[in-house]
C-alpha cells in the first residue's frame, strides 16, 4: 500500500508539470508511492490532460488525479490532503509545486531526515533553475537564493513548496489545515506552519532533499523581484495578525512594523557602498512597506503562482 504520497497542485503549467511527472519514477521510484496531481483549472484541464498521457504511455508510478473546482491556493491544498488522509495507508505527505522537479535522493533524504529526528515535518532546499540568461544581481538576489541550514532539528519553516508533512502532523491541527482566508491572497503555507509550530510539531531540515525550480526569464526582473517581497511582506503579516487578533495584535504587529521600515529606511545609505546587494536591500525596504499595506487592510490575488 502506498504510504508516502507525493502532492503536486498544478495550473495551467503543462510543460513543467511534464517535466516534472517524468522525473518522478528515477528520484522516487519506491514501491509504497503514489503521486497525487490535483488540477485547479476545471476548465481548461492543461494538467490532467497530460496526467492521461502519460498513462496511456505506460507511466511508471501510480497516480491519483484529482479536478479540483473551486478555484484559490487553499481549496485546491486542502482537497489534496483531504484526499490523502482517506487513505489509512498514507503515511507521510511529500509536497512540491508543478514548476519544480526533485533531485536525486530527494525523498529518501526526506524520510531518513525524518525517521531519525522524529519530525512532523521536514523541509529542504529549492535551488533556481533559470530559462534564460539572468542579469548578475538576479543570481545573487535572496529571493532567488536556496534556503541552507544544518541537518537536523530546525526552528520555523516558511514554505510548502519542498515539505515532507507526517500524518501525524495533521491531526495536530483543526481542518480546513490551509485556512481559506489566504485562499487568493498566498500565506497559506506559512500560517499552515505556524499552527504546526504552536502545537507542538517538530520540524527538520534535510539540505539533501533538493528540488530544483524554473525561473523564467520574466522572473528575473528588478520589477518582478520587488513585488515578491512586496507579496512577502503583506502575506507575512496576514498571518502574524490572524495569530494576534484585537486591537492589542494589531497595535503590536503596527508597532514592530513601524520600527522595522525605520530600520530599513535607514538601511537604504548602504545603497551606496561598492559591493553592496543593492537588490536586497531596497526589497527589504519595499517588504517593510507590504507590511504597512496588510496591516491597513490591503490584500492581494496572486492566484495562479503556485
């Protein structure tokens, strides 16, 4: 019986979702997996239509395909994990979007991280794989830059998009486990993680449970980038407010964010020394100010970004 599942949410990314499915079998071809494909485009089915295709051509793991109607980040996670814990078999939940592929050993990295730390969750790496030929700045950058700590037990995690989530850990937390009020807006994963974290969970870190991740060559903008850590700041803080509710979280989560932009704001004179990760430094800026935007009641639709 299948007890690892692989998860993989897909919209409208036919071609690295292909990509991805085809590397599957070589990474992870274990007797006890079953990949999980959960198309979030009712309409257009791009993703299921290649799941069908390669089965007709013999594909070599068994496959779950799920259409998922409704559209949004959490309605299409939450029906993946619904559909996983019907299985009593299922054991462990290996989460990685459709725009990645794993690299060898990603998943039994994963479990030996987890059987011999005893952790709910384990993450790993994600390394940029760009289509194009990127500016300098855009390598260095940290949005672009692979996450890196030691193996091991780990403090928070950030990110669903390279995760390894044990039955276990769902039954620490209430469903729906990714809150539909990040259902447009993204943070789901990040607040899906904080309520593991406040339960109890414990966490790893398994540096050899790398997957790789397409850039494309509109990604690797100075426009493109800013908005990210724009979209970081906002989603952050609607997840730090949800866990501090009132008028006193809010005055909290205010306070702090003031500080920090005063911080930044600061922070900007080192724009102008030789050496400097300018690109860094003036998003950390412009993350300071999504904070502002998401305390204020802003949000944002950045649907169809798994």
């Amino acid at each position: 019986m299948p007890a690892v599942w692989i998860a993989i949410p897909t919209f409208r990314r036919p071609e690295q979702l292909r990509h991805l499915l085809e590397t599957l079998p070589d990474v992870a071809g274990r007797h006890d997996v079953m990949v999980l494909v959960a198309d979030n485009d009712p309409v257009g089915q791009e993703g299921a239509a290649v799941v069908r295709a390669l089965l007709a051509e013999g594909y070599r793991l068994p496959v779950t395909l799920l259409t998922v109607a409704q559209p949004g980040l959490c309605a299409v996670r939450n029906a993946i994990v619904g559909a996983a814990l019907d299985d009593p078999a299922m054991r462990f939940l290996a989460m990685i979007d459709d725009d990645e592929w794993p690299q060898p050993g990603w998943l039994d990295a994963h479990l030996i991280c987890q059987a011999q730390v005893g952790a709910d969750v384990v993450a790993g790496p994600v390394d940029s794989c760009f289509t194009g030929q990127p500016p300098r700045w855009a390598r260095e950058t940290l949005v672009f830059r692979p996450e890196e700590r030691s193996w091991g037990a780990t403090g928070m995690l950030w990110a669903s998009n390279n995760l390894l989530v044990s039955r276990r850990a769902f039954a620490m937390i209430a469903a729906p486990y990714f809150d539909p009020r990040f259902n447009r807006s993204g943070g789901e994963d990040l607040d899906f993680l904080a309520r593991l974290r406040d339960a109890g969970a414990r966490f790893g870190w398994s540096p050899d449970a790398r997957v790789s991740e397409w850039v494309p060559a509109e990604r690797a903008r100075l426009s493109w980038v800013l908005k990210r850590m724009w979209r970081i700041g906002c989603t952050e803080t609607m997840a730090r407010r949800k866990a501090l509710p009132g008028r006193i979280g809010t005055a909290r989560l205010l306070a702090r964010s003031v500080a920090i932009l005063g911080l930044r704001t600061a922070g900007l004179a080192a724009l102008l020394l030789p050496g400097a990760r300018r690109v860094d430094i003036a998003g950390q800026w412009v993350k300071s100010w999504g904070r502002l935007y998401a305390l204020a009641g802003g949000a944002q639709s950045h649907y169809g970004a798994l």
